[in-house]
C-alpha cells in the first residue's frame, strides 16, 4: 500500500498481496479445522484407563 500511495507500486500488486494473504488465512483456516476433528475423533474413540481394565467405570 505505501508503494502505491507514493506512486512507485501498482495496483495490481495490491490486489495480489491482499489475495495471498486471503488465501494464507483460509490455509490456516482448513488447519485448524483439520486439527480440531483429528482432536474431536481421539476424543470419542479413545476407551478410559477405568472401562478399559475393570469394564465399568468405578464412582
């Protein structure tokens, strides 16, 4: 943007950067989602130490 603003950058360029930058942020964006189910499925798919050696859970 300041190059632009001082008359030696492009608009063009501008809107590249912006769109690489949109694009970085939606790659992150599908990371953590990704991250957040492999987390969600661990969480749901793994049998306590308790249920696992005794068969029920002691209270």
């Amino acid at each position: 943007m300041a190059a632009y603003r001082a008359g030696s950058g492009t608009l063009s360029a501008i809107y590249g950067a912006r769109k690489m930058l949109l694009e970085k942020q939606l790659m992150i964006a599908d990371l953590e989602k990704e991250a957040a189910l492999v987390w969600a499925s661990l969480e749901y798919h793994v049998i306590p130490h308790a249920i696992a050696t005794n068969g029920s859970i002691e209270k």
